[in-house]
C-alpha cells in the first residue's frame, strides 16, 4: 500500500485495516514459537569433519589393524567435499571442538 492509498482512507476503515494486519502479525508470531516456519536462509557450512587412518601393529601377534581418529577442519571458503583428500594444520581454538584449518585440497 501507498501513502496516498493510506491518505484516502478514513478512520473506519484504518482501523479495520490495523485489526487485520495485528491478526496476520499474531498468527505469523504462532507460527515461529511453533516452529511451523521454515528456516529461509542458511548459513554457510565451514566445518568438515577429516578422517585420518593410520595403520597399528599388535605387539603379542602382530597382526596389523586400522586405526581412526576424525578431526573438525575449518573450511572458510568451503573447497573440501566429501571425498577428497586434503591437507590441514593446528590453529587457535575456533569453537569447543574445532581448532584445524584446512590448508589445500590435494584432490
């Protein structure tokens, strides 16, 4: 609506107006505390979760097995998926479990 609509109205039908937007409004505010709304906008991922394998050997038997560990990388620019081969380095603490950020992708 325009301000020259809004300026030919009178007081009646301002007020009908206001009643309906102040509905809209309390059912728009329903919606979001019952989470009825979807999310629109996203954030950009920038953690990637690394898997690095290393091979151990048992001392008794000597029969050798994999070993697993999976890092949080810090991918600012969103480069690594999944899949690739990438090369990460230690850095100051980002949040509770991600201090690594990723270096290049080798793949």
């Amino acid at each position: 609506m325009d301000f020259t609509e809004l300026k030919n109205k009178n007081a009646a039908e301002l007020a009908d107006l206001l009643a309906e937007l102040k509905a809209e409004q309390r059912e728009l505010r329903f919606k979001a505390l019952s989470r009825q709304l979807k999310q629109v906008h996203r954030p950009a991922e920038v953690k990637r979760k690394v898997k690095v394998d290393r091979m151990k050997e048992n001392l008794k038997y000597h029969k050798s097995f994999r070993v697993s560990k999976k890092y949080h990388v810090h991918d600012e620019k969103g480069l690594a998926k999944e899949g690739d081969k990438v090369e990460f380095c230690q850095c100051r603490p980002l949040s509770k479990t991600k201090c690594w950020r990723l270096v290049k992708v080798l793949n």
